[in-house]
C-alpha cells in the first residue's frame, strides 16, 4: 500500500528535521507515488507529484546534499514516467520530459566531486554517481525508441559502462545495462540473445535484493520482468513471457504496460 503525505514533500523534509530515517520514509513515499502513477498509466498523479518535488519561495535553500541529490533524481525519475505514460499520444510532451530528465540527472552528477573513476569517492557519492547514470540512461534509450534513432555509444554508452564498473550488483544498473545490450544488438540473434540472457540474470539480483532492506530507490523488478516478458513473447516463447508477465503483476497489479502484453499473449 502506497503511502500519502497531504503536505508538499519539501516541507515535510523541513519538518522532519535532521532525521535520516524520516527523510528516507518521505522520500520512499515519493517513490511510490511516482511509480503507482506509472503503473496505472497516471500522467495528471504525476504532473501533481512534479509540482510537489520542485521547491516553493526558499524551501530548498537549507536542504541537504543529500536530500539535494535526491530531489532532483526523483524530478528525473518523474519526467521520466510522464515520457512514458504521453509517449503514445503526446510525443513532443514526452521529448519534453526525457530533456528534463536529462537536465534533473546533470544536476546531480555535475554536483559530485570531480574524481578519477573509482577513486577516493564516498560510498554515497559513488551509488549517488551510478543510480544517475542508470536513470540518465534509460531516460535516453526511452528517447531513441520514441524517435526511432539506433543505438549509439559516446556518452550513453559510456556512463552506464561505468556504472557497471563501480556497482556491478545493482539490480537497475544492470537492468539498464540490458536495455542498451538489447538497442546495440540490432537484429544481431546472436547478440540479442546476450541481452536476453543478461535480463534473466537482473531479475534474479532484483530478487535477491527485494528479499533484503529496502532502500531509495528500488524501482526495477516489476519492469525487468515486464521487459523479459517482452523480449520472450517476440522470440515465440509463450510460456516463458506469461510466467514473467505474471511475477512482473504479483509486484505490481495495476502495471498497465504488463497487463497489456499479457492480454495480448492470452487473447
């Protein structure tokens, strides 16, 4: 069940004072909000959280680095939803919020110290580094797929790579690493058959890691499933599509995007 604040999320930082555990309650609920409006194909839910995360008159002057970071990732990871959700009927509203995306993830890394890869980082500043490379790049493979532009390397190429590099057990590191496995394959079976095998083993990590403490962010199970579904179910493997399917909806009933393709392997 999805928890809901009926102050603005800053203010309630505020409030919450220097307490770290009710600033990561606020900021897993901000989550939830953000991902049940995905699901459920909610794009006004995500407009209201939108206007919710961005600071009001003097509100984020005093915050944290950290409570910082985590505001614009979630700001990212809004725009990132809402490109999802319009992308079908209302492209240059979804180019929009991919662009937003990119500039909400610049934020964050641009704030980061500038070391040599790996090096005397913190271990926040370094998951803080990756989780805004995974999210900086799935935000631009959802752009490519929108306007159909193949797969390149440079700089998309290059921050998930070193994301991998400095956490390669990240479940949405990896499940973004399999994503742009599969926009490189092409029509290559071969190489396509690669990233079908590296999304079966992200799933396996989203296990392993839903089975432990939860922690901010965690998005990525039910979406690796639905994705593995995909991927299956166009490689003629009825079977194996619908049990992903059916573990991405006992994550998450309302998920639309799996509810449709399993509509569509039962019709």
């Amino acid at each position: 069940m999805i928890r809901r604040f009926s102050f603005t999320f800053l203010g309630a930082l505020a409030l919450a004072g220097a307490s770290s555990f009710v600033h990561a309650e606020v900021w897993a609920d901000v989550e939830g909000r953000i991902q049940y409006a995905y699901y459920t194909n909610d794009s006004r839910a995500l407009a209201s959280v939108l206007t919710s995360l961005k600071p009001k008159g003097g509100e984020g002057e005093g915050e944290s680095a950290a409570d910082a970071a985590m505001r614009h990732y979630f700001l990212a990871l809004t725009h990132y939803r809402i490109a999802q959700v319009v992308a079908a009927v209302k492209k240059s509203q979804a180019k929009d919020a991919i662009g937003d995306c990119g500039d909400e993830v610049d934020e964050i890394v641009h704030a980061l110290p500038k070391v040599p890869v790996g090096l005397d980082e913190t271990d926040e500043n370094r998951i803080r580094r990756v989780e805004a490379y995974a999210l900086g790049t799935a935000c631009t493979l959802a752009g490519r797929e929108m306007s159909s532009l193949p797969f390149v390397s440079g700089r998309i190429g290059s921050r998930i790579d070193e994301a991998v590099l400095l956490e390669p057990k990240n479940p949405r590191v990896r499940l973004v690493e399999s994503l742009a496995m599969f926009e490189r394959a092409g029509k290559d079976p071969a190489e396509k058959a690669a990233a079908l095998k590296k999304l079966q083993t992200v799933t396996a990590m989203f296990e392993a890691a839903r089975a432990g403490e939860s922690s901010t962010p965690e998005w990525g199970a039910a979406e690796a499933y639905a994705f593995l579904g995909r991927a299956l179910f166009d490689q003629r493997d009825v079977v194996g599509a619908r049990e992903a399917l059916e573990r991405s909806l006992l994550i998450a009933p309302e998920y639309a995007f799996a509810r449709q393709l399993m509509a569509q392997i039962t019709r």
